[in-house]
C-alpha cells in the first residue's frame, strides 16, 4: 500500500504558515506518496489550493486524516486532531515535546510514532533538516524589523539640509541562529551593532558580521552547541559587564534559550533602568518566559522611570509565512524523503537523525531527556 501524506489547516490561533507547499507537495509526489490536503490549509501562507498540483483536496479534518500514514504539522496537533488520526500513523513537526505530558499519553494511546524537529541531533547531515535554525532565521529577522519600527531614531547615519543623524546603537544578546540574523539585519539598516553570547565560539561569527563583541569573561559552553546554565558566580560577573553595553544602547534584542528550560534572565530590573529614556527593548524569549525582567508575552510594556519599551512577541515566523513555510517544509522533505522510495516508506531506526528525534513509538515516550523534564 503506498504511503498518504496528510496536511490539515494549523489550528493554533494566530498560525498561518503551512507544513506542505507546492515545491514540496511536488518532491513527494515524485517519490510516489498521495498527498491529501485540506482545502484552504495554505491561505494563510499565500498558498491557494490551485498552486498545488499534485493534491487531492480534502474538505474536513475527518476525510483529511483518513487512511493517512504520515501527518505533517507545523505546530502541536490539538487534542481533537489527535482523535482524527489513524492509529499507529506518523506524526512528524514541531511538536513542544516538554510543554504537555498530556498531549503525549494522547498520542501514546493510538500508538501513533512521533518526531519532534526539536529533537533533531546537532549533527552536519542534520542542518539541512533543521526547523529550529530555519524559523529562527525568520524569528531575529523578524525582531530587527520590529526594533527599527519602534525606535525613535533612525538605523542608519542620515546627513540631511538640516544636518547629520548618528546611527542607532544596537545590542543583540545570544548568537544563534537568530541572534546572527537580528545581528545582520540590523547592520543591513545601517545600526551601530553589538553583539554578545556566553558560547566562546560566537565571538568570531559576531565579529563576521561586522558587529562588534561584548566580553564579558563568562563563557557556557554545552553541549549539542547550545548555551548550559550559569553559576551564581558567573552570572553575576555577566551581569555587571553586560550592563555598560545594555546602557548604551539605543535598542536591545534578546534572543537567549534553553531547550526545555524557562529562557534565562540576562537583562535584570536594574539594567533596564540603566537603559536610555526611550530604548526598546525586543525579547524574543517572551514565549518561555523572557530573558528580560518585565517581559510580557503578547505584549508591550512601558516602564514608569525612564519610558524604555518591552515588547514581548510571540509566534514571529508566523508573521512571515510565505518564506516560513517554504523553509519549514523543505527542512521536513529533507528529514522524510531519504525513507520514502517507490511510494513506500520505511524508516530506519538505527539511523542517528531518526533516533535523535524521534518522541514517541508504540505507546510510549522514547526520548529520554523528554521523560526527565515532564517526569515520566
């Protein structure tokens, strides 16, 4: 029996990008997969139905799900779409496997396989699958536009009749994928640029992009290439060093996060009334709690001493779903299409990048770090 592909609407709230494009869509189909689609699932994403021409158009959840082998999803299923997969299907996207345990027993009871793009191991062959980076891209991208829109001084030096505007000063905490994007975007608008992370090996990848590097003398390094948790000690001396930077910045964006973890606190009370009357700050952790006291998801905070600006946004690839879509579903075509051959699927379970993400698998949760958090 060959292998049927399902992609439903996203029905998180406020969701527009989709987990199958036309180019994709496209890929499959040539490997032999039927793909059902539901009706209006691209809209949101500037994906009509007629741009997919290797469909079949599915009007319900119920008919979209029926007889599906593999699911893709951008965000969570919902426990109503849980109800409407096929038992003992795959379920593969970005899953938050640590925020629901109640969600996984859902799965978990219809034996459905699931793999988190979360999981994926920090590997080379694993980069090109990689959804995190991609729509991290999109995340610090996102913050610097939205940095810019909200300052009250221009990016870039402007010399004018009236005279010459000194560039913004920007300060971008944590160099990952996104701190590197915030970083570039921000030097492309013409800011003086700033750029500061605990990992050693940042200094060199903020300094590439022409931004200069804060040392603080603390450095994190973990494993998998993500930050590990500071020492008292260490925080404290971070801290003290960081805030001269965080005062003199026109703008600041804080990207910093922790797999499975509350985002760490970098920017302190303290700092932000250090900061200049009228600065913006933009903490792209405020989902998992924000790396900036005060940090509000959703939305804007002013504070009463010195009117600095804390906006807290949430869901940023989303508010850029075309290209979000299109990197999201060629990071899950590059993940599944190895497995797929002659419109069969078979998937190996020695292989590293499978095992590393894979959550669950015959009615229990595989993934150990995923056990440790929710307790399992």
């Amino acid at each position: 029996m060959s292998l049927t592909i399902a992609v439903a609407q996203e029905t998180l709230s406020g969701e527009n990008r989709v987990a199958l494009v036309p180019e994709t869509a496209k890929k499959f189909a040539k490997l032999g997969a039927k793909i059902q689609f539901q009706k209006n699932a691209g809209n949101s994403a500037n994906f009509l139905d007629n741009d997919y021409s290797d469909i079949t158009a599915t009007s319900d959840l119920t008919s979209t799900y029926q007889n599906a082998g593999l699911i893709l999803r951008v965000t969570p299923p919902s426990n109503e779409e849980i109800a409407a997969m096929p038992d003992n299907c795959v379920l593969v996207g970005m899953l938050k496997p640590y925020e629901s345990k109640e969600r996984l027993d859902l799965l978990n009871s219809k034996k459905i396989t699931a793999f988190a793009l979360e999981l994926l191991p920090r590997i080379s062959r694993a980069q090109s699958m990689d959804a995190l980076s991609s729509q991290g891209a999109c995340s610090g991208y996102q913050c610097a536009l939205i940095a810019a829109s909200n300052s009250s001084k221009f990016f870039p030096m402007l010399t004018t009749a009236a005279g010459t505007m000194r560039p913004a000063r920007a300060l971008i905490i944590g160099a990952g994928v996104a701190g590197l994007q915030a970083i570039a975007t921000c030097k492309r608008l013409g800011a003086m640029v700033e750029g500061y992370d605990v990992r050693s090996a940042a200094k060199e990848q903020v300094e590439s992009l022409g931004a200069k590097f804060v040392d603080t003398g603390v450095s994190a390094d973990g494993a998998g290439g993500y930050a590990r948790e500071l020492t008292e000690a260490e925080k404290a001396q971070q801290a003290e060093r960081l805030a001269k930077a965080v005062a003199n910045a026109d703008v600041l964006i804080t990207t910093a996060a922790i797999p499975g973890k509350k985002a760490p606190i970098i920017v302190t009370e303290k700092m932000v009334q250090g900061m200049k009357y009228g600065a913006v700050i933009v903490d792209m952790a405020a989902e998992t709690g924000g790396n900036c006291v005060g940090t509000k998801a959703g939305e804007i905070i002013i504070t009463d001493n010195n009117h600095v600006k804390i906006i807290g946004p949430t869901n940023l690839p989303s508010k850029m779903p075309t290209h979000a879509s299109e990197l999201f579903a060629k990071n899950l075509y590059n993940f599944l299409s190895p497995f797929i051959k002659d419109g069969n699927f078979t998937l190996d379970w020695e292989d590293e990048v499978v095992k590393g993400s894979l959550l669950c698998k015959d009615g229990s949760v595989q993934h150990e770090i995923v056990k440790k958090v929710l307790g399992i």
